[in-house]
C-alpha cells in the first residue's frame, strides 16, 4: 500500500501523522534551577552534562563525580528524574540526548528532564530527537555565549512529527535492536577491559607475575630490593619510560591531502576504543598509527580520563589529529597493552595533571615532564608473556568495537527515513 502524504511546517508527512510541539506531549519538565547543589563525596549520583554523550542511548554512570545526601535530595531539587525521563543539555553539548533505563540520579544546572506524556512513547520520542534534522534544528536555537546555550521554552515549542502509537513502537523495535546489540558489545569490552587492567596491576604494580613455578611472585617470597621508586623485584630495571615509548613520533605526511582525522571528543572516557568515520585535509597536527595509545593534555578532558587505544586505521594508514593529545608508540610491539595501562593509571595521570601549566580554564600538559617518568622495567620474558596474554583479548575488543560501528552506520541511516515516513513500518 502506498503512502499518502501531507505537508506541514516540518516537511512531507504521512497523512495519518500528526504534528505536535514538544510541550504536547512532555507531561513534566524536570528543571533544578541554574545552579549546582551541596556536594558531598558520596550518595546519590548527581548527572551532569558530561553524562549524556551523542554515541550513547542512557546516561553514563561512569562519568559521575558529584554525589549529594538525602537531606539535599529532599529540600533542594524541584524534581527528581526517574525511568524513561529523556535528558538533554541546555548548556553546552546541545542536542545530545539520553533516556534513563532505571531510576537513578538527580539533576542541576544546564541539564533538564522531559517526563512524557501517555500521547507518545518515551521512546519514540528519544529517537526523534536524535534525528539529525531535528538535532539541526536544537543547534540553531543556540542564543550565543561563551558556551552554546539554549532556553527551555524555545526548544518546547518545536514541532515533532507524530506518528500513531502503534507505528511509534514498532519504530522503536527496529531501531532498539541496534542499540540493544551495540549496548552488549560495549559491556563486553568493558568487561574485557577491566579484566586486562586487572591483570596489568597485579603484575606491574603488585608484582605478583607468575614466577618460574607458575606461582605470584611477591606473595611467594620473590626477592624485591629498594630502588627510587620503591621496592621492585631484583631483576627488574628501573629507567625513564622514553626507555620503552616514543613521545609523539615522527611522521611524515602530505600537506593538503585528506586522511583519518580523530577530534578530542572522540577520545574514550571510558573503555579503551577511539574512532573516526571522517577525513581531514592535513594542515597539521599530531599524527598517529594503529597501536598507539593517545591521552588528552589539556584540562579538563585529561581529568575526565579522555584515553584510546588506536586500532581503527586500515593496513598501514596513518592519521591524524589535533595537538590538544600526546601519542604514546611502544618501541618494541610487545609493549603496546602494557603502555596503554600504564598511560591509564591513576599515578601517570596524576604526574600529568601536576605538570599541567598555563591559564586555569586551559591549562596544558608539558610532554617533556612526561619523558622522565619512572618505570620499573621487567625482564623480556615477563613482558613478552603479557602481550601474547592480551593479545587475543585486545583482538576481541577491537572487532566488537568495529561492530558497534556497521550497526551505527545502519541505525543512523534507518533513523531519519523512520523518522519521517519514507520508510513505513505498517
């Protein structure tokens, strides 16, 4: 059967479509005045902007640093934020967008919640915000500032295309079949991850590698002696880390051809994967392989953990980015996993937060600081043992992760012909 249509202030429709503004069909806007409220170092989760990323359906729990007590919970929020509330930045980041699968959190300043009406499904709702027509539309409700703002009436007041109830949550079941399979791939890498840096700490920072028996090495009466970074087994060699690593190696590419370019918001604040889908022409910039690990240098991405491993590039390509990351590259392959951990832990990084110089709002790591970084150095053997460890388990993150990306590029494509009836579910 085929579909008629009709026109509106929002383009052609389906002629059983319906057109409603966001306020239609939003039953409560959950809005915690433009101010943060008293923190504490742990309770409830207090979501912020940062939390609500343009890659990911549901908020990231992971990114949360403020918490706040059950008295604040009770007398300073206006509202609280439950399941199916939908998130979006009204500072910053607009036109990111999440949906809450549970209960859980409050919500501040530059972040508000849509409570949806029985005329619409949640869901639905989610996804056309996601639309990139519509997120379009958000952007240019920016009044300007130092950040892109937004003001709540004025997104309210844009119009959605609405389609019956039925065809709402039939769009939602092929569209969540993407992000339902995308979600259990990025849990098994983080699972996968979490079990390597495990692994790295209790090798290389407890020292508990398998000794010749096969059994931990400290705990068993290994033999550590006192060195300038503490006590370190008696064979392993203590050394700066330019020892094993290059410090934004050089290579030499073409100025004004097109390669792989990586954005700092590309960088992982969590999980190990970095992508890019796009090309840049060259003018400049840090340049990079496969199996290089990047890590952010300016604030505050570099205290938000902003840290990837590079694996994304075909063959032999190299690509590049801005000078706001330093590229870690392993001099010898076998070190690869063990540099990506080290780069990743809590003391590296504090080393380079410490060094961090210039104004407070843009301050920069010094790579030079960086070169003299200590590390105790195990024998060949250890190392070597550590990387063919990895080796399969990076491999598996690395095609789960080139996974994740088809069933974007399919999602993203379904997405906005869904969203405007050109291809019809019934």
């Amino acid at each position: 059967m085929s579909t008629k249509f009709k026109q509106t202030e929002i383009g052609n429709i389906p002629f059983e479509w319906e057109v409603k503004k966001i306020k239609d069909v939003t039953e409560k806007v959950i809005d915690n005045r433009g101010k943060t409220p008293p923190i504490v170092s742990s309770g409830y989760e207090l979501l912020e902007v940062n939390a609500v990323l343009e890659d990911k359906k549901t908020p990231d729990y992971s990114l949360v640093r403020k918490f706040v007590d059950e008295e604040t919970r009770k007398t300073w929020f206006r509202g609280h934020i439950k399941k199916m509330d939908i998130l979006l930045p009204t500072v910053g980041t607009i036109g990111n967008v999440a949906i809450l699968d549970e209960t859980r959190g409050e919500i501040a300043q530059n972040l508000i919640g849509l409570r949806i009406s029985k005329d619409a499904n949640p869901n639905y709702i989610y996804y056309y915000l996601k639309n990139p027509y519509h997120k379009e539309r958000i952007l240019n409700l920016d009044i300007g500032g130092v950040q892109p703002s937004i003001k709540v009436p004025h997104f309210l007041n844009l119009e959605i295309a609405l389609p019956p109830l039925i065809e709402q949550e039939q769009i939602i079941s092929i569209l969540s079949s993407f992000d339902d399979k995308i979600e259990v791939n990025r849990k098994i890498n983080q699972v996968l991850e979490n079990m390597a840096k495990a692994l790295f700490d209790y090798w290389f920072v407890d020292y508990e590698f398998p000794n010749e028996e096969g059994n931990p090495y400290k705990s068993g009466r290994g033999k550590m002696i006192e060195s300038e970074i503490g006590e370190v087994p008696h064979d392993w060699m203590v050394h700066e880390l330019t020892q094993v690593v290059e410090f934004n190696p050089s290579e030499k590419i073409k100025k004004g051809d097109e390669y792989t370019y990586l954005e700092m918001k590309e960088l992982p604040e969590s999980g190990m994967w970095c992508y890019s889908n796009h090309k840049k022409e060259y003018n400049g910039g840090a340049k990079f392989r496969n199996d290089d690990t990047l890590m952010a240098r300016i604030t505050p991405c570099l205290e938000n953990g902003k840290t990837g491993y590079v694996n994304f590039l075909q063959n032999f390509e190299i690509a590049f980015g801005s000078t706001e990351y330093i590229i870690f590259r392993a001099k010898k392959e076998i070190f690869r996993e063990y540099i990506y951990f080290l780069v990743r832990s809590n003391s590296f990084r504090d080393k380079a937060i410490k060094s961090m110089v210039g104004s407070s709002g843009r301050q920069r790591v010094q790579t030079d600081t960086l070169m003299n970084y200590k590390i105790s150095n195990p024998p060949i053997e250890i190392i070597t043992n550590f990387h063919n460890t990895l080796f399969p388990l990076f491999q598996q993150i690395r095609d789960n992760s080139l996974e994740i990306q088809i069933l974007k590029k399919i999602r993203d494509s379904l997405l906005p012909n869904l969203m405007n009836g050109s291809i019809r579910t019934i």
